[in-house]
C-alpha cells in the first residue's frame, strides 16, 4: 500500500500495531490509542512518512475512543475513499442501513490508513475524522519562550 517506501525498512520501524493499522487497514481497540485523552497543542503527523496531518486546535473528545478532529490542516494531505468492508459482500445489508457507508482516510503522500471520517462532528464543519494513535505521532508545539521579564 505505502508507495516509495521499503516495506521491510518499514516494518522494522513500526510496532506490529501500527503495521497491522497502516498498512493492512486495521483498526486499534477503542479507548487504548495514545492520543485518545491527548489535549496539549501541537500537530500530529503520519507515522510512516511523517507529513504533518491534524493540528491540536482541532482536536475534540468525541466519546468515541479514538482521537477526533473536525479538520484537516489541509485537504490535500489526506485522500478520502469510500468503504464498505465491514459488512463484506452483504450488499442488502448495505441497502437496508446506508449509514453504514464508511469514507476511509488514508496519507495523501505514503497512502497509509489513518482512520475514517463520519459527518457527525460538531460545528460548523459537521466532520469527525476518526483517527487510530497507533497511525500518528504527536509532537508538542514549542513552548512560549517570552521572558517574564
């Protein structure tokens, strides 16, 4: 799936979760993720190729276990697909219950899963990208260095 990268460099690098979430479109239990409770500022970025993907001002508690943000930094940084591989090939099931249409989100720059993103988030974006920790990396934004002086 992740284009330009050694798949063997890589999976000596990632933990077998973030392999598993990444590369084979796996999903972490909920409430288990790093960054669920995380609320400091910073910016969180794609761990495989590390392009920067979510800023902490838009990262809100969902209630949903993993960590939910209502924007991207920018659009061009994610690719969004639909899918339907939870309810394998019940297309009647599909039919019967259209919410269960899934938009997937994935790196722009190495194609790696991130999470999925449902159109139940708060104002006024109404989005909630519903993102696995184990596919990012938080880094804190730099404290302020003014004097208090």
């Amino acid at each position: 799936m992740t284009t330009g990268i050694d798949k063997e460099e890589l999976r000596k690098r990632l933990t077998p979760l973030q392999w598993h979430v990444t590369q084979e479109k796996g999903t972490e239990r909920p409430f288990t993720g790093a960054y669920n409770k995380c609320y400091e500022k910073g910016t969180y970025t794609c761990v495989v190729c590390g392009q920067e993907l979510f800023s902490s001002d838009t990262k809100y508690d969902s209630g949903c276990g993993w960590p939910a943000f209502n924007e991207v930094l920018d659009q061009g940084r994610i690719k969004l697909t639909k899918d339907v591989s939870h309810v394998g090939g019940n297309l009647l099931l599909l039919i019967a219950n259209p919410d269960m249409m899934r938009t997937e989100v994935t790196c722009s720059k190495c194609g790696a899963h991130l999470g999925h993103v449902f159109n139940d988030g708060p104002k006024p974006t109404r989005k909630r990208f519903c993102i696995n920790s184990a596919s990012i990396i938080f880094y804190e934004a730099e404290k302020d260095k003014k004097s208090s002086t």
